[in-house]
C-alpha cells in the first residue's frame, strides 16, 4: 500500500461578497492541500473522503462524511470542494477535519492522512459568534445550543414569508421566546413583545393586542388590564374593566368598564378646542357645555334662548324641537320649536292650558278630630276646632264644607294648600265632581235635586226646605238614589 502525506492544507469558506443580483451562496468550503506518495508529489486523480469530529484524536463525528471522487491532482497539489451544509457549525463546538484518501482513483482501500486539522475561523463564517444558518436559510442568533429551526430569527421560502418563517429575538436556550418575535402568517403577520407562548404580548397584523390576541383594532387585556395616559408617575387618564368588585373604582362591580383621572382631576369630552363639551368633575359632577358644574348634572347657558338646553326631540332637519331651556333662572317647556309652559324663578307656574287627567275634583287638606274619614263623608266647619272639619250629625247644617274625596275610585284632580300651613292630611272637595254618602230621608234623590245634610252622620239628602237649605246645600245632585243609603255623585257647589 502507498503511503501518502497531506501536507501545507489550508481551508476557507467560499463565500464573498457580491451584489444583490448575484445567486444566493452555498454552504460549500473551498479546501486546497499538497499530496505527496513517499515524499513525491503525487500527479494523477485521487479519491477523497472528509469528515469533521469534535476531538483531534477519537471523539464524535458531526454530520456526514463527504466523498470527492476523482480529484485532479497536478504537481501534489488539488483543491476540492467540500459541503457539510451549515447544522455543524455552531458558536460552543470545535471541529477537526479528517481526511482520507486512495489512488488511483476508483480502487483500493481510503487511507487517512496524518492527524485530524483543527478548522480555523474562515469555516465558522457560516456561525460567526452565535449567528448560525441553515440549509433551509433559518438564520438563529443565539449563545446556547438551540438548535435550528427551534431558535430560528429568520426563515424565508423563494423570498416569500409563509407560515413557518418567522423572527425570533430571545435569551437563553431553553426555547421560551421571551424578547421580540416576529411571525408571518396567511392574512398577516404577528407581532410579540414578551413571549410568544401568548401572555404578555404585543400582537399586530390589522389588529394590536397588549396581553393577548386581539378581537378588536386595539385590544388589552389581562388581570387587571387598563390603558392609561399621562405623565410618568404624575396624573392620567385610566380606562379598564375592573377584574372584581372595587376595583379601580369603589362603586365598580366586576367586568364593569372604569374611567378615571388616577389624581381626582376634571376629564374632558369635546370636538374642537373652541367650547365645552362634556366634563367630569372631581367630585364626580357633571357638566355639558360647563367646565365647572356646579351640581350632578349641570348645563352651560345659550345666548338668545331661541332653542332649547336639552332637546328630547326634533324631525330630521334639525326643527319642532321639543325639550327643556333655561332663561334667565326661569325653566322653559318647548314643544313643537316655541315655548309651551314655564316655572318662573318665583315658583310660578305659566301655562296656556292645563288638563289634570288623574282626578275631577279641586280639594283642600283639612285636619279632623275624627281619626279616620271615609271617601264622601259629608263634612261640616268645627266650631271647637278653628280650621277643622268634623263629619255632618244634623239636617240643613249651614256650617256644611264640603265631601272627603276618594269615593268610588273618583280621585281628586288638584290639591290646593300651604306646606305647614293650611294643609291637612284629609282631601276636602271643595268644587268639582265627587262621590257623596246619601240617605232617602227626605224622598229619593233625582238628578238635579239640591243636596244638603241629614241627621244621619255624614251622610247628605235632599233639600226640600229651601228656606232652610239657604246657605246648607253642598251641591247638585249627578245621579238617582232609590234606596235607604247610598253613594250620589254631585256637582259640589256650596251655596
């Protein structure tokens, strides 16, 4: 067998630069070296095998063994070409390169030559300081052994991104993706800041998500989640859904929405930067056309009062508004664009027309020694009782006052008095239609009869003694009685 020494080798990578028209590089080293059999050079084609191994002597083999058949060989000397790919060059691991070989080419036995060569940092330009590259072009910066495509930044298909490509930033090697992560998708790509198991994220394609993948343009969430603007450490505005009850807000209840001012300042709501919109005060008042309300809900004022402060209603040109406006302390009624009703500063009511649609009669309040008054008892003046009323007890009594309200479901239509003054806890009908407890003691009752008292307890009956019954009639009879007792409806008129 021929012995033969590999001698003066030197090894580097075959990558250039170029400009961007050019073909992308391979992964192929260039390997030059002098082969010589019992110190002469040898002068024909040599088979070739290289390996690499992460000892000098022994040890590991990385990758393949890669088999160059045929090498031209002139003077001992060749260059051969020789492609590992990129996966066994990474940034923690030495690699000596093996190499065997046998000549002629095409037969006998592959002889190793001499000692494994330690490669040098022309071949680590594929991984120069944790930047490592793959076959597929996944791109990993890393300082562990992550391995590719696990810890890839980058991976690009024919310059298209697809699904898998995607840009990984991160530390450690244990595969969690805690820096920047970058992932292309079909319909857009994703974005995460944190780490891209899904917490903590930023999220975007059409849509940005802090702490999740996003349902909306931009969507936070988390526990608790809350958007906030201002100064650091000073005063801003916060907007969040309070996790449970109280939270960022005292009166919050869960999954409720919460905006505040984080030092209890006003916030504003307005188009433009000309006139008030809406404002929150500290206290929690509200003003709309204010910046300073004075009470819950407070609005500014309007010069001219041609409109109202508050529109419930108008057609869709912006007329027949109807609502509420103030003009100057008094409250204006608006219905169909014109004022309808006000209440005066001096707590006067004006109104064109009232119509009371809840009772049909006019009723005073009265005090009684009687502690309970039945709706229609016929009531007369107390003479022991200065301002009070007392039920009927004789006939033609022209101390007769009027009828309690009530009876037959007939509510009293408006109530007259003075707080604390002239005004009693018993309804007095005092004109109007009522209801009044009747008795046939002087003939049954026919409308139009005239009505007065009866010895029967506040019950009336019919006047026949109109001698008498001047100054005694409570009123006219509206419907008949054909019976002992029973309740007639009457026109109160005292007279």
């Amino acid at each position: 067998m021929l012995r033969k020494a590999l001698v003066g080798m030197a090894a580097a990578l075959a990558l250039c630069a170029g400009s961007t028209s050019a073909p992308a590089q391979g992964t192929a080293i260039t390997y030059q070296g002098q082969l010589k059999n019992s110190g002469t050079a040898v002068n024909s084609a040599t088979d070739m095998q290289f390996s690499l191994w992460t000892l000098a002597v022994g040890g590991t083999q990385i990758g393949s063994t890669v088999t160059s058949v045929a090498v031209p060989v002139a003077e001992g000397l060749f260059t051969a070409p020789i492609d590992f790919g990129v996966n066994p060059y990474t940034s923690s691991q030495n690699l000596f390169l093996q190499v065997a070989v046998r000549n002629p080419a095409g037969s006998g036995s592959y002889v190793p030559m001499g000692s494994r060569q330690l490669l040098t940092p022309s071949p680590f330009s594929l991984a120069t300081r944790g930047i490592n590259v793959n076959s597929a072009g996944d791109v990993k910066v890393a300082n562990g052994n992550l391995a590719i495509p696990a810890g890839r930044l980058i991976r690009t298909d024919n310059g298209v991104n697809t699904n898998g490509g995607r840009l990984h930033i991160q530390s450690g090697n244990d595969g969690t993706f805690d820096g920047l992560y970058l992932n292309p998708f079909p319909g857009g790509g994703r974005v995460y800041i944190g780490n891209g198991s899904g917490a903590g994220e930023v999220v975007a394609y059409d849509r940005v998500g802090i702490g999740g993948v996003p349902d909306n343009t931009l969507h936070v969430q988390g526990t608790p989640a809350s958007i906030g603007v201002g100064l650091p450490g000073g005063e801003r505005a916060e907007l969040a859904v309070a996790v449970s009850a109280g939270q960022y807000s005292s009166s919050a209840q869960a999954n409720e929405l919460v905006m505040r001012s984080r030092n209890g300042n006003k916030i504003h709501f307005q188009a433009g930067t000309a006139a008030a919109g809406l404002t929150i005060a500290s206290n929690n008042n509200v003003g709309i056309g204010t910046t300073t309300p004075g009470s819950k809900l407070s609005f500014g004022s309007y010069t001219g009062f041609t409109v109202p402060t508050i529109v419930l209603w108008e057609d869709g040109a912006g007329n027949g508004k109807t609502g509420i406006g103030m003009e100057g302390g008094a409250m204006n009624f608006w219905a169909n664009g014109t004022v309808k009703a006000k209440v005066r500063n001096d707590g006067v009511f004006e109104v064109k027309t009232l119509q009371i649609n809840g009772g049909s009669d006019l009723v005073e309040g009265f005090d009684s020694q009687t502690a309970e008054l039945e709706p229609g008892t016929l009531m007369v003046i107390d003479p022991a009782h200065p301002g009070q009323l007392m039920p009927s007890t004789s006939a033609y009594d022209s101390k007769v006052a009027g009828i309690v309200s009530g009876a037959n479901g007939v509510n009293p239509g408006i109530k007259m008095g003075q707080d604390g003054v002239m005004d009693g806890k018993n309804p007095i009908a005092m004109t109007g239609r009522v209801y009044v407890k009747c008795s046939n003691a002087n003939g049954n009752i026919q409308p139009g009869d005239l009505l007065t008292t009866s010895n029967i307890a506040g019950h009336a009956m019919k006047a026949t003694d109109f001698t008498r019954g001047q100054g005694a009639v409570v009123g006219k009879a509206m419907s008949a009685l054909d019976k002992d007792t029973g309740l007639v409806l009457v026109l109160v008129n005292l007279q």
